[in-house]
C-alpha cells in the first residue's frame, strides 16, 4: 500500500509504498483510511522530538483518522504511538479506542476537529476541577487548538473566557467564537484575576506572561492554575519561584501519561457529537496524501487543519 513514510527525522514524510497491515489480535481490526490530519502532535511525532518518540524507523505518522471498515461503517479511532500511524491507505485500529459514526457525519471536519477540541475538553475534564462561573485564559488561542478551547470552555460555563496570541487580527476574530476579550501576549498584566490558564505557548511568552499576569492580580491570595497542553514557543520556560512563592498558583501538565487513556476514549464519543452537531467552528484544507511533503513544508495558516485524503 502508500503511505506517507518517514525514513530520517530531518526530513518530512514522502509518499511511498509501505507494508500491508496485518492484524495480530481479536480486538484490532484493519481499515481503509478515509481522512487523517497534521496536528501539531504528528509534526512531532514524525521528526522524533515528541516526549514519546522511541527513535524507530521507518514510520508512519498520525495518531487518529476517520476510518472505515469492510463493511462500509465508518468511525472515528485514536492510535497509540505506532510506526503504522494513519497517514497511509490502511491502517490498524484496536476496536475499543474507536467510535461509531454516523452516516451522515463529515469525515474532513471530524478529522480536523476532535484532536484539537479534545486538548482543551480533556484538560477542564480530567486534570482539574472545573468550576462554571469560572474565568478562562488561552495563551495561543488563534491557532487550531487554542480556537477550540475558547469555544470548550464557554461549553463548560466559563463566566469569561479571554483569549491571547502574537496576532492582533486573528484575535478580533475571536470574539465570534465566544472570547470576552482579546490581549496580546505583551498584555497579560491585564488578566485580572483570572481562575485558569490553558497554555499552548510555553517557553518565554509563558515565562514573562506568568510574572506579568501575577504581579498584577488584584488578589494574589486566590487560587490560579495554569495548564500546560502545548509548547508551540519552546520546550521549556524559566519560571521565577518567587512567582509561585508570592501566589496561589498551580502548574499542570495535560496529555499522553497525565491523563490516562481510557480517560481519552470515554470523551471522544460526545465530543465527535457535539463537532458533528456543529457545536464549533472548524476550519480545514483538504491535500491528497500524494503531496503529503509538499503540504508538511507549507507555511502554517494558524485557524486552518491541513487534513490528508489517501
């Protein structure tokens, strides 16, 4: 079969042939792959720097995909790091990480959607208590990701959700999505007292943001917890422990290994309800897997999901 195939992590995946799939146990099964999307997640993935890369060679990228088996059903499923991911014609699915979809459901937004909305909807779920009524601030909101969890979090009850980024007129964009208000990141000194942080930026955005932000709160003395999901600026932050000395402040992590896995799969059925209900805003772009390098090495267009057709 073809697949997007990597073969050096200092190059993107190119289109290639690549072994049939074979299925080794009762519970996997194997499936046509029908869309599949560049999240974040698979560039790391593919050029060996995500936190669960192993180093093996060669693979194909992609942790979830529309799918569809035999007998025309289709599903949605979500794959555990494998070097037979889903950017490929066929691909192994496990039957109890995989949801039945309807008919009716579009397979491009379902695959460009529910990686990105589950980020968000996971970490208000499982890593914290989320209160409504609460007030919400996303660093990175103008991009996939970040747009999502503006929309999750007024889902939740958020009382006010804030979104910030580099980009002053993706922001304005964001007030259609739900967003009380905009900042910079430059501005986030003007948070307020805000009760949770879901941050797609770390690095030094977050590390000056964090000392802006708390310097500043009007109450330094109420309980703010900061959720690390993302590190679209860097791997690391150099965070000031007077910061965390002066304030009630809590920093979580929020993905593979802090959240359990079959956390995960019991959300991904209402969450590819709520996207096929049209409970968000999806932006897409389709590409055939054949221009799979082409696509990997494109300018990013932050509010759009690059989803591959095999």
């Amino acid at each position: 079969m073809k697949a997007a195939v990597v073969t050096t992590f200092d190059e993107p995946p190119h289109y290639d042939d690549f072994p049939d799939p074979l299925a080794a146990h009762d519970d996997e099964l194997v499936v046509e792959v029908v869309a599949t999307a560049l999240h974040p997640r698979v560039r790391s993935q593919a050029d060996g720097s995500h936190y669960t890369s192993t180093g093996e060679l060669p693979l194909v990228p992609g942790i979830d995909a529309v799918v569809r088996d035999a007998k025309g059903k289709l599903y949605y499923a979500l794959l555990d790091d494998t070097t037979l991911g889903t950017m490929a014609q066929r691909t192994i699915i496990e039957k109890d990480r995989s949801v039945r979809l309807p008919k009716d459901a579009d397979p491009v937004t379902l695959a460009a959607a529910i990686n990105p909305v589950m980020s968000s909807w996971v970490a208000l779920r499982h890593r914290i208590t989320f209160k409504r009524g609460s007030s919400v601030l996303i660093l990175g909101a103008t991009g996939s990701a970040g747009r999502m969890a503006v929309q999750v979090a007024k889902q939740f009850g958020a009382k006010e959700v804030i979104g910030a980024g580099r980009n002053p007129q993706r922001l304005i964009e964001l007030s259609a999505l739900g967003a009380d208000r905009v900042l910079t990141l430059d501005q986030l000194d003007q948070a307020a007292d805000v009760d949770v942080v879901i941050d797609y930026v770390w690095g030094e955005p977050t590390a000056k943001g964090m000392v802006d932000l708390i310097t500043h709160r009007r109450d330094r003395g109420k309980e703010l917890t900061w959720i690390q999901i993302g590190a679209m600026a860097g791997p690391s932050a150099e965070i000031l422990s007077a910061v965390l000395r002066a304030s009630r402040t809590q920093i979580v992590g929020s993905g593979i290994g802090s959240v359990d896995g079959r956390d995960f799969r019991a959300e991904i059925g209402d969450i590819a309800k709520a996207v096929t209900k049209g409970a968000f805003d999806v932006r897409t772009q389709t590409v055939p897997l054949t221009d799979v390098a082409t696509a990997w090495t494109r300018p990013l267009d932050g509010d759009k999901r690059i989803v591959f057709l095999p």
